[in-house]
C-alpha cells in the first residue's frame, strides 16, 4: 500500500535488461515513482508496459530522483555513466545505488568520486537470477556507509528479500565475488567427484546418499545437482537449459582473478575454475546453465 515514503519517492532506474526491468517493475508495484531510461527503445517500450514514465536521458531521469538506480552490464558502463551523466546532474541529497555486479576497485572509485561531491553511494550487486529479478525476492550485498544503508534499506526490500550489509565501498562486490569464485570451484569439485564414482563403479544415486549426509557435502550436490535424476530438481534434469549462464559465472570468476591480483591474494582454485569456465564457454556452452560443466568432465 501507500506509505509516506512511497508516495513520495522517485526513483531513476538506468538499465532495464534482463535484470533492471524485473527489478523496475517491482518498485512500480511498490508505489514507487520510477523513471526509466536505456539505451534500447525494446527495454524502455516494456518499461512503460510496467507503468514506468520514460526519460528522455539518464541525466534527465537523474535529476528529477530522490534515488538513482544502476543495472548496467559491467565497470565500463557504471564508470561512464556515473562520470559523464549522473554525477554532474543529481541534485544535492540523492541516494545513488549501483546493482551491477562489477569490479571491486570501480566500485570503491565512484564510489568515492560520488563522495567528493558530496553524494552518498552503495554498491549493492545482487544474487539470484532473472526469475528473483522479476519476482522480487533478489539477495543484496551491500557495501557502503551505515546512514545510506538505513536510507536504501526500503527501495531494496521492495526486489529482494535479503539485504546485507557487507562493510565500506567495494565490499557488496568482494562478497558477490568471493561467493561466486567458491561456487565456481565447489561445483566442478562436485562434478569431478560424480563422474570418478561413476568410473569406479559406484552408482551416482548412492553417492549422492553418502556423500550428502558427509563431510564432502556441497550446496553444488544438495541444492544444485549436476546429475540428472539425483537431488532435488536443478538444471541438470533440463538438459541444463535455464538457471545460472556458464557466461555469467565466467564473467564473475574473471572479477574475482582481478581482484585478487589487485591486491595480490593467491586463489589456486578459483583461477583453475576460471580457466575451465573459459574453455567450457569457448566450446558453445556460454549459455548453458554452469553445472554443465560435469560434461567436460566425462
Ligand atoms: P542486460 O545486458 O540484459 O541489461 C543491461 C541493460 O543496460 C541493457 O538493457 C542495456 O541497453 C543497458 N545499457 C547499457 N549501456 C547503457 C547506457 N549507457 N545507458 C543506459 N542503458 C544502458 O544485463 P542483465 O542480465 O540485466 O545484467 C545486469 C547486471 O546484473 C550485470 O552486471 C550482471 O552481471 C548482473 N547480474 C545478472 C544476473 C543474471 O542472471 N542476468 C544475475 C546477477 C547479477
């Protein structure tokens, strides 16, 4: 319903993807004022759908908000766009919020660009997939200072249903990196295992028995099969059509070997899954849900 904060809120949402326009949606839905703007004339056709007024730029959209929005592909973009557009049009008093999921370094320097001029910023990339995007219960990990996390705490819980508050600028992104690194590692771990108890005769249905009440147990076995037919249903029983882009954790392993060489961390295993992530895309799987990856391992 109507609260005071609602009624009066404009938030600018720039970015309407996959992601954004899921996201956008549920803050019309939340009464929210949103006003949209993206590049694509296909995303911004939708958002209006949704009930979203659309700007004519990302500094008009900026300018007229209370809270400012990102949902942008990579560092490249939140850089620019921050730099050249938001930043010089915002007025004073503005909560910015950036979601995309990002470099660590970027998000501290805009961060504290935003900063110098007074602003208040966060980086809040999230967790779960375009169907939490639409659906509103999306995970963020934010990172910033105290005050601005109380102020966005609202906006947030209208897409997600977890919202965290990870530490200083950059921190939402290490979590959402260093949790990522370790479920791409964990599940080729878990697929290699699968595919030598099969080779060594023993069948997957028992070893899924044993090894889930062991101390081998991983979220990739419990949650997440990679074996069609064993666990609870995942991508695997759908010919890994759907779930979570072997592209997308490719992506998120390449933010987090660039990190740890930032500041010099050594992360042996998350950097041989990157390497296997990388063939496993170059092979044609990029859209395959990540845990077809037990098929390299064959
Ligand atoms: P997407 O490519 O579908 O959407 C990005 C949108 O940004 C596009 O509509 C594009 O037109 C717009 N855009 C690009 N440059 C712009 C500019 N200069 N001005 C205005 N709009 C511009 O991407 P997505 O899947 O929605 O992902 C967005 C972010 O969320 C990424 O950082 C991604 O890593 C992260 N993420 C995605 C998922 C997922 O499952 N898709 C899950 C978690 C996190």
């Amino acid at each position: 319903g109507l609260t005071e904060e609602t009624i009066m809120t404009t938030v600018a949402f720039i970015g309407l993807g996959n992601m954004g326009s899921g996201m956008a949606d549920n803050l019309v839905k939340n009464d929210y004022n949103v006003l949209a703007f993206d590049l694509s004339e296909a995303a911004l056709a939708k958002a209006k759908e949704a009930g979203c007024t659309i700007a004519q730029s990302t500094e008009q959209a900026a300018a007229e908000a209370d809270i400012v929005i990102t949902m942008l592909p990579a560092g490249k973009h939140v850089k620019d766009i921050y730099s050249n557009q938001i930043l010089s049009s915002v007025c004073e008093g503005t909560l910015l919020i950036d979601c995309s999921t990002i470099d660590v370094e970027t998000a501290k320097s805009v961060s504290e660009l935003a900063e110098k001029k007074g602003l208040k910023m966060l980086d809040a990339p999230v967790s779960g997939g375009v169907a939490a995007a639409a659906g509103g219960t999306l995970t963020f990990m934010v990172g910033g200072d105290a005050d601005a996390f109380d102020k966005a705490h609202g906006v947030l819980s209208a897409m997600g249903k977890k919202i965290v508050h990870a530490g200083g600028h950059g921190a939402g992104q290490a979590a959402k990196i260093c949790n990522n690194m370790l479920l791409g590692a964990t599940m080729i771990a878990t697929c290699e295992s699968f595919q030598l108890a099969k080779k060594l005769g023993l069948d997957a249905q028992v070893f899924f028995d044993i090894a889930s009440n062991a101390s081998g147990q991983t979220w990739s076995m419990t949650t997440y099969c990679p074996v069609k037919g064993v666990g609870p249903q995942s991508p695997a029983d759908n010919d890994f059509a759907g779930g979570f882009a072997s592209a997308l954790m490719l992506k998120d392993l390449g933010l987090a070997m660039q990190g740890a060489k930032d500041v010099n961390a050594q992360v042996p295993m998350g950097e041989l899954a990157a390497k296997w992530f990388e063939m496993h895309c170059e092979e044609g799987n990029a859209g395959m849900d990540f845990s077809s990856i037990i098929n390299r391992l064959a």
